[in-house]
C-alpha cells in the first residue's frame, strides 16, 4: 500500500515537471530547519512560526521552478537550493550564536560590514557546530554537481506546455497563496524580505546622513558660537566596551590600572547607557540630535558641524576602516571635520592597534591653532578581542570563571587585555592634552557594550537578547586646572554623576562642555546642567530600560 501511495505521489509530481527525487532534494534544506531547529531556537511558537515561513518559501521556489524552461531548469534548481542552503544556514547560525532570529539591526550591522569584520567574525564564531552545520546543508548539493551527469536521468524536465490545465491553475494558486502566507503572516520569519526591507530603510538613512551630516558647514547650527580665547578639546569615542569589565566601575579584575591612578581627576559617571547595542544605530543617536522620540528628524546635524560653526578647527582621527558596503555612518558624521585621519583602510593586512593613533595626536595638539576639538574613534575592545592589544598586554591569562569552560574563559581573558590596553590609551591621551597646560578636556564613552558571558552564554552583542552589559558603558571626563578656573567644578558634584543618562543626548552635553551656544540647545539633556532633567531611557521598541 505505502509503494502504491510513494509510486501515485511520484506520478503527480512528475505531471508537473517534477521528480519525486527531485522532490526530495527541494526540501532537504527545510527537513534541516525542522529538525536541527528544533533543538536551537527556544520557543515552540517561534520554531512552528520559522518552519511554517521556511516551508513556504520552498514550495513557492519549487512552483517557480516547475514553469522554468526545460533548458534552464537544472540551473534553477541549483541556484534554488543554493538559496534555500544559505537562508537556513544563516538563520539557524544566528540561533545558535545568540538564541534569537536574525533581527533588523543586525542586518543594518551586516550591512556596514567590511571585508575585514567579516573575516574577523568568522574566525571568532567559527566553531564545530556551525561547521557541522554548513555540511549538513551544502554537501548534497556539492555531491548533486559532482554526479550531476551520471543522475541527470533522475529529473524530469518535462516542458509546462505538457501539464494538464487544472494542474498549471492549481500550481499557480500554490504559488500565490504561499507567496500571500509569506507576506501577510511571515515576513519577519523570511530574511529575504526583512533583508530587503531593511536594506531599504538603511540605504534611505544613509542617503539623509550623507545630504545632511557630511558637509562641513550645516545651517541647523549656523548660530553656534564659543567665547574661549583657546581651547583643546578631546572626545574620544570607544568601541565595544563595556563598564561590566572596568575596574573604575568595581570589576574585580585591574583592568583600569592607569585610569584608577587618576580617579579623583575624573568626572565619572555610573549610571549611563548606550540607546543601541550597534554601532552604526548607536553613534546615529549619540553624535547627533536623532533620538528615540524622533529616530527621523526632518533636519539634522552632528557634533562635529555643531563645533564647525562655533569656530574650533576640528580633528577626526580613526582606527576604524572608513568602508562598509558603501561608507558607514561614522564615516558620513566624521567626514564633516576640517581634517580626516584614517589610518585603518581595506589595504591593510594586519591588525592596527589605538597606539598607532597617539603620534598623530600628539601632532595635532601641536599645531598653531588656537581652538580645537579632536574627535578619536578607537578600535577600542572590538571583537576578535586578541587582536585588541599587543602581545606585552597579556595580562590575564589564569581561570577565570570555573564554571565555564576554557573557551570562555579565553574570550574573557582576551576581552579583559583589551579592556586593560584601552585604558593604556585613555590615559596617554590625558597625560598628552595635560601637558598643554591649558584650557582641556578629556571625555570618554564607549558606542555600545559587549556581554562577554556576563548576563548571556555569549561573547558580544545583540539587540535582540540586549543584555545590561550590552547597554551599560564607561562615561568619563577630565577637565584641566585652566578650563575649571572659567566654569563650574563638576568634579565637586556628586550627585551628578549617579544621575541616569542615556547617551542619545550627548549633543547637549558636549554643546555644554565645550562652552557652545546655539539656538537649539536643550541644558535639560545636558548631564553637567543644573537644570538636568531625568526621562525614562526607552530603548528597543519603547521598553524603559530602568524598569528592565
């Protein structure tokens, strides 16, 4: 009876141009997502959701391959099954890489990604699994190309012409339908459509940025203006650090051992986030007048425009590469600076360390200008961690957490040297602006946090999870002798630094700090303002961070 049904099944499907054979290839990507996603992703809804979209998706490629052309039909099949490969592979990597689906920002993050980051990512999260994984997936097709002669008899590629009237209405309503269930209940479960989507939005923020942040001159903020006779101001921007990992912030470990020697120079606040735990969402925020009340604004400007106009000769040193698949946001945002340094490009074939950057810091402070501001983006603690510092910053290396395993513990013990190196930086760069004598600032904060099996079984981060390490991070600042004789001694405040900040207005605060005036200064964002007002730090969709 069972042959009878396998042999009638096998005549249907060869009606339309399909062999059962070939049947059972189609759906080998979608058998691995039942199955091996089954034992990864963590809520039984979600898994019913994933493998309902995903089977979808297969039987809409497997109808459109049915109407393809006899001659073409071996080609779509393969590049069908390519498909249908990779989108499992990505989406069940990504769970059990983080335990969650792959999100919108997470795309935006592939999206800025360099060949760089890329190579570093895999090295990092390349594991067995994931190995194992990729095989699972790709050999049937490797083995179907190898014998593809020798079992091309096996596919019946028979013309559409040939498929009775009732058959092509009844695999043209197949199509449709599934293509319906897709859009209509699945779409955040299809990549291709949130890959799509998103890429959309991306490639429209990127447009807006570019027209309104990467000229120097910006007329929202035409009216700036700052009364110091000289000044040099230093705004470094971290990456990847998170205050779970800081001795300055209690971490049991002496990750901070140059920065601990000069806490009482510090301003240092406790209690900051970060809006995103991205980097190319988060500095969007905290380097502009975007915010979560309004993520769009019709007319925007960034801090380094925003010095432009009050009269300083502004800096932007990185060690970050200036390319994504076009040019990242904080490329776009620091193009705006009178000068550029960009000393990590795609021609590079070695890790550069922030101490390449202090040479050409110490040069800039040099220089016969009487006003700057120096922006610094850091490479700071970005993962692959080992590759953060060099080899005489090997400082930990012993367990440090027994209870997980040996890998951890290395990523723990990298991230932990590169917390310690990074603060080697911090701390030359003060001792550089103190020699100046002069009128100064330091400030400090870090983009975004990484969990690095702090909160979650994970090195690094994700929105989706959104761990307090992903979001908490390092805010500093130190104010030289000169600067604290022409304005108040934050220092003295101590009150001021347990106040709850979230970094997405940081525009104000630095507007303040560096003594700039202008039409849209908001002093109840500023953090250093007396009139500071607390509000709820909403973060994801709306959700109050403090009520976690």
């Amino acid at each position: 009876m069972f042959q009878r049904i396998i042999k009638s099944v096998r005549c249907e499907f060869s009606s339309l141009g399909i062999s059962f054979y070939l049947l059972w290839w189609f759906f080998h990507p979608l058998s691995v997502v039942v199955v091996v996603g089954f034992f990864l992703i963590p809520f039984f809804i979600e898994y019913l959701k994933e493998v309902i979209a995903f089977g979808c998706l297969t039987v809409l490629l497997m109808g459109l391959y049915a109407f393809t052309p006899r001659a073409m039909k071996f080609l779509v099949y393969i590049s069908s099954f390519l498909l249908l490969s990779s989108l499992s592979f990505v989406k069940l990597s990504f769970f059990h890489l983080y335990g969650v689906k792959i999100s919108a920002s997470a795309l935006f993050v592939i999206f800025e990604t360099n060949a760089s980051e890329t190579s570093e990512f895999l090295e990092n999260y390349l594991n067995v699994p994931i190995i194992i994984l990729f095989l699972l997936l790709f050999m049937p097709l490797i083995w179907l190309l190898v014998f593809k002669r020798k079992k091309a008899k096996q596919f019946k590629f028979e013309n559409t012409r040939k498929k009775p009237p009732i058959k092509i209405v009844l695999l043209l309503a197949l199509i449709i339908v599934s293509g319906f269930i897709i859009q209509w209940k699945f779409k955040n479960e299809n990549i291709l459509l949130n890959s799509f989507s998103s890429y959309q939005e991306y490639s429209k923020t990127k447009e807006i940025l570019a027209s309104q942040l990467a000229k120097t001159e910006n007329n929202l903020v035409s009216d700036a203006t700052n009364s110091d006779d000289e000044a040099a101001y230093v705004v470094i921007i971290g990456e990847s650090t998170s205050s779970w990992h800081m001795q300055l912030y209690g971490y049991k470990r002496e990750t901070n051992p140059k920065l601990v020697e000069i806490k009482n120079e510090l301003v240092l606040f406790n209690n900051v986030i970060t809006p995103n735990v991205h980097t190319i969402l988060a500095l969007e925020k905290i380097l502009t007048f975007t915010n979560f009340e309004n993520p769009k604004p019709n007319q925007n400007a960034s801090v380094v425009q925003l010095a432009n106009a009050a009269g300083f000769e502004t800096y932007w040193i990185s060690n970050q590469q200036p390319v994504g698949i076009h040019e990242s946001i904080s490329t776009i945002i620091g193009n705006a600076a009178k000068n550029k340094y960009f000393i990590a490009t795609e021609g590079y074939k070695y890790t550069i360390h922030d101490g390449a950057l202090l040479p050409i810091v110490e040069q800039v402070l040099q220089e016969k200008k009487k006003k700057k501001l120096i922006f610094l983006h850091l490479i700071g603690t970005h993962v692959a961690y080992y590759k953060r510092y060099p080899k005489e910053f090997e400082f930990f290396g012993t367990l440090s957490r027994p209870d997980l395993d040996k890998k951890a513990n290395e990523y723990i013990n990298t991230y932990d040297n590169a917390t310690r190196y990074n603060d080697s930086i911090i701390r030359a760069v003060i001792d550089k602006v103190k020699l100046l004598d002069t009128n100064s600032y330091v400030a400090y904060f870090s983009d975004h946090g990484d969990d690095v099996y702090d909160e979650a079984n994970i090195a690094g981060h994700n929105e989706y999870l959104g761990t307090k390490p992903m979001y908490e991070v390092p805010f500093m600042v130190w104010f030289s002798e000169k600067y604290y004789k022409n304005s108040e001694s934050y220092s003295k405040k101590e009150a001021l630094k347990q106040r709850a900040y979230n970094l997405e207005d940081f525009m104000y605060s630095f507007a303040e700090i560096s003594r700039i005036k202008f039409a849209q200064m908001d002093s109840t964002r500023s953090v250093f303002s007396n009139q500071f007002i607390e509000r709820p730090r909403l973060v994801k969709d709306g959700e109050n961070y403090d009520k976690k």
